[in-house]
C-alpha cells in the first residue's frame, strides 16, 4: 500500500460507519465526532457495519487520499465501545489493514538461549 510511512498518527473512529460516505462526510466525522483537524496529517480509520469493509481517510499534503478495503473473508477486528475513538501505531495500522487482529498479536516466544 502506497501510504502515509511509519511515526504517523492513526485514529480509529470506534462503532460503525455508513461506507457510503466520501472523503467530505469522512472528514468531517473526524472533525465532528474524533476532534481532530482532518489535514492534519494523521489516517482516520472507519469500518463498516458488517466489519469486513475499512476505510482510511489521509491527507498528504495536497489533498486527501482514501483507501478503501473489503475482505473477502472474515472482519476487521475493532474495539468494542459504540462511540469514540482509539490511537493506533502506524505498526498496529499496518496489521489492521492486513486484517490481522492488533489487539492481541502473536509475536511468539521468545529464544530459549541466547548466545
């Protein structure tokens, strides 16, 4: 995915979206609703209803970029409240956006001798 690069600021925007929205209904919900400056240079995630549907709204410094995703299989993993917003790495974005669940990532055990 061509995108905004590591060390930038995610907000996750928690409940469901109406997917129909476009790049304006989007930013204002991040403007509205996350309390955040939509060209600020931070990527607003949005999921749909049913989960399998992401939007990612970024605005690159000429305009805004939205990337729009559908599984074919399986759901986004989201939080669970209703309303509000939760912060994301842009490694846990980069998870998110592979559909691997960032809550709970498996980074397997750790060596069992070193050197």
């Amino acid at each position: 995915m061509i995108g905004p690069g590591t060390g930038v600021r995610v907000y996750l925007a928690c409940g469901a979206t109406d997917m129909r929205k476009g790049i304006a209904g989007l930013a204002a919900l991040a403007q509205d609703v996350l309390r955040q400056k939509p060209t600020g240079g931070a990527v607003f995630a949005f999921r749909g209803r049913k989960g399998d549907r992401l939007k990612l709204l970024y605005w690159d410094g000429q305009g805004f970029c939205l990337y729009y995703k559908v599984l074919q299989r399986g759901r986004f993993p989201w939080p669970n409240t209703a309303t509000g917003s939760a912060r994301l790495t842009s490694g846990q974005l980069a998870m998110l956006w592979e559909g691997i669940d960032w809550r709970r990532p498996d980074w397997g055990a750790p060596p069992a001798r070193v050197g």
